[in-house]
C-alpha cells in the first residue's frame, strides 16, 4: 500500500462518501447501515466492496461485534494522506 494507492481509493466518490458517513458517526457501522446513509444509490454488497477497498488500503479497520463486521474511520491513516497532500501546498 502506497500513498498513491490511498488516493486513488479516497478519489471514487462512493468511497470517499463512505469515509464521510464513518467519521460523521464515530463509531463502528455494518455495510448495511452504512449502504443506508450514502447518497449513492449503492447495493449493499456493493458497498461491501468499496468497503474492502478502503481495508486493504488500511484506511477503515474491520471489527467483528456479535458475529458481525462491522467498520471504522482509521483516522490515523486518513489524517497521515492528508498532511502528506497537505505537505504539496
């Protein structure tokens, strides 16, 4: 995973909307309630995808509450790509 990666995935919009609805909650979501707060008409195992996207590039953390995923902001990484860009300027 690269910084280029990260961007990349932050800039389709569905994922960039899914970060949104994540740190607007502040705690963890299933994909269904997420799928339910996006403005994107997106299935939910289509937000499922987007979300192992987001996963892969380490910028949401998996947990598994009552036998079920459930997703969070990793406001670490999210806040290391942004004083990277911020860095450009």
């Amino acid at each position: 995973m690269t910084i280029f990666e990260q961007i990349r995935t932050i800039s389709n919009p569905v994922r960039f909307e899914i970060l949104q609805v994540l740190k607007q909650n502040g705690g963890p979501m299933q994909a269904g309630d997420i799928s339910g707060l996006i403005s994107h008409d997106v299935s939910v195992p289509m937000v499922s995808q987007h979300l192992s996207k987001l996963r892969l590039n380490k910028l949401i953390l998996k947990e598994t509450l009552r036998g079920r995923p459930q997703y969070r902001l990793n406001k670490d990484a999210v806040t290391s790509v942004l004083r990277r860009l911020e860095a450009l300027g």
